[in-house]
C-alpha cells in the first residue's frame, strides 16, 4: 500500500486535501484534536466537501494525536499560531524519513516548526486555493487555485507529487518557496490590515490609494534588506491588481476579525516588523500599522498576536 497522508486539522484546507486524495483513493488519516473531536467525527461519519454546491462526502479515517501509527507524510493543515504546538505533539511518531508539508500562510511558523523536527523534511508550500466552513466537518470549496510547493535546503521534487496529480490538486514544485512565501506575506501586509482597520472589502483600498502606496514602498525596502530583490519587483503595480481583481471581496484578516476569530498577524505585519528591526531599518508607516491593528483587535477582544 502506498504511503499514508496523515493530515493534522481538519478545517478549511485540511479537508479540502484529505477529501480529494480520498477521492483519488489514497491512504489518508485524519488527526483530530483529541478522543471528544474524534467521537463527533466519527458520529458525524465523514468529511464532506462541497464543490460547484453539490455536497459529498467521504468517510476518512480518523485518529487522536496519541494513535500509535508513525507517521511518514504529514500535511500541516492548521493555523499559523498552532503548527508548532501541534507538530510537536507528534515528533514522537515521525518515522526517520518523514517528510512534512507546511501549508500556513505568512512566514516564521515554518522555522519554528522544522526546529522542533529537525530530522524531518519540511516542504513549504504557498496557496491561492479557497475553501471555508459551513459547519462541523463541512467545508465549501470557494475559489480554485494553484499551491506552489518547494524546500529551499532541498531542490529535488518529491515523488508524491504524483499523488497530488492523481487527486487533481492544482500544484508546482518551487525552486524559490521563499521568494513566493515573501511576495505573497508583502501583498497580505499591504491589503489585508487596511481592509480591517477601514472595515471596507478589497476594493475599498481604492479610496486609500497613498496609503497603500506608502506601505508598498516600506515593504519593497523591506523584501530588498531581506535578499528578496525577486518577491519586490513591481510589488506596488501588483498590489493594486490584486485590489482590483478581488474587489468585491473581503480579505482572509477581514473575515476572521467578523467571525470574531483569532488573526494571523503575528506571522505577517509581525513577521515583516521583526524581520526590519533584525535589519536595523526603519519602517513608520509598518510600524504604526502593527500598533494601529493590534489596538484595534485588543479593543474588540480579539487576540493582538
Ligand atoms: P482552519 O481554522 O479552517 O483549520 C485549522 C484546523 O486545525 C481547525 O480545524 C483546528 O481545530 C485544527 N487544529 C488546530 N490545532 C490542532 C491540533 N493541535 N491538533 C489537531 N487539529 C488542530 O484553517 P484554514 O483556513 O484551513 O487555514 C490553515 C492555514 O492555511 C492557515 O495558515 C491559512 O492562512 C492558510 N490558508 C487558508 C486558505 C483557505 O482558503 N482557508 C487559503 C490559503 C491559505
Ligand atoms: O490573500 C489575500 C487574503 O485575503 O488573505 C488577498 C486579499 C488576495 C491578498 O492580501
């Protein structure tokens, strides 16, 4: 039998990959939180993905972080703040060849999770993919897209990409992960703390055109400091594509502050802040948008990190 996909978090992303390589009928395991989530699961009977608004649904396996099967191929399907504590919980049951797919957004919980296993192969992945929650163990699949994958300590492609072919999930293998991984956490910082802050959707920035032009060039610094001449090229003209292309909707930071969830910001605004004062270079406007968010977040009692 082919190699089992263990998948940590079954939420947006996390079903959206388990489900499609079920489909395809590979091996998948899900991991769930603990023996109450399992339970539920299990009642529940499967993962169910709606696609093009047809539901169906697929009975996946599932297990506690304590089962005692090892682990060789484990898709890191939660938030940003959680991959480290949850990876971590698992390193005991990582088989000597274990390789890791990091699917986060933003950048620095993938060191801190390759810290914690640092036998493991940690494959970085970036996406533009959809999906969301319309309720337990149900998950709509809302934008199509691409998933860039790549290890910037190892060029060679791994050879389960075929199973990505297989459960048509759109994919690349990256040679620059990281330059992709800085464009896109530039492009988060530049729209997605104005979109919270002004309460408006992605096209609203249009009315805010200096501000955000003020933001591109501190990042632009920022990614050129940072040795990523490639992830700020033309950031501005690209910042404002992507305004226009996804006017009418409203950014990932904007959706988790109206749902009264938890924000990523810690591994965007406060990645790139840490990253410029490590660099010893001077960025008020970033600045001031970090301080500005959090005491908005803190004032709505949302978590500021
Ligand atoms: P999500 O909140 O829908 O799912 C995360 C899941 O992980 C939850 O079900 C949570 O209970 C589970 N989890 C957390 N800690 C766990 C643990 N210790 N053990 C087991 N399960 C645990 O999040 P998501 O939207 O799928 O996002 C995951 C990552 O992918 C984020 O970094 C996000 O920015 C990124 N991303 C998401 C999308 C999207 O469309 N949803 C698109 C691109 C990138
Ligand atoms: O990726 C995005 C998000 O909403 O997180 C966009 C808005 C496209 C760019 O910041």
């Amino acid at each position: 039998m082919s190699t089992p996909w263990h998948v940590l978090g079954a939420g947006s992303l996390g079903t959206l990959w388990a489900t499609r390589l079920a489909r395809a009928g590979r091996p998948v395991r899900l991991i769930l939180r603990d023996a109450a989530r399992l339970r539920d699961y299990e009642a529940t009977g499967g993962l169910t993905l709606v696609e093009h608004g047809e539901p169906a649904t697929w009975a996946v396996p599932a297990q506690t972080p304590d089962h005692p099967e090892p682990i060789r191929r484990l898709l890191v399907a939660c938030k940003a703040y959680d991959a480290e504590s949850a990876v971590a919980r698992l390193a005991p049951r990582l088989a000597p060849d274990a390789e890791l797919i990091l699917l986060q957004n933003g950048l620095g919980s993938q060191e801190a999770v390759a810290a914690r296993v640092p036998h493991a192969r940690c494959i970085f992945a970036s996406s533009t993919e959809g999906a969301f929650r319309d309720g337990d163990w149900r998950v709509v699949f809302a934008g199509h897209g691409y998933t860039w994958l790549g290890d910037a300590a190892h060029p060679v492609a791994p050879i389960w990409l075929d199973d990505l072919c297989a459960a048509k999930i759109p994919h690349e293998w990256s040679t620059d992960i990281l330059t992709r991984l800085w464009r896109k956490l530039a492009l988060n910082c530049a729209i997605n703390p104005l979109t919270v802050l002004h309460d408006c959707r992605n096209g609203g920035l249009q009315q805010h055109a200096c501000e955000v032009a003020t933001l591109c060039a501190e990042l632009t610094d920022l990614l050129e400091r940072c040795g990523q001449p490639a992830a700020a090229d033309n950031l501005q003209q690209e910042v404002e594509r992507v305004i226009q292309a996804t006017a009418a909707n409203f950014s990932s930071m904007h959706q988790d502050v109206t749902n009264r969830r938890r924000t990523e910001i810690s591994y965007l605004l406060g990645h790139a802040c840490k990253a410029a004062e490590r660099h010893r270079l001077n960025l008020p406007h970033l600045h001031q948008l970090q301080q500005r968010l959090i005491t908005h977040l803190q004032r709505l009692g949302l978590p500021g990190d």
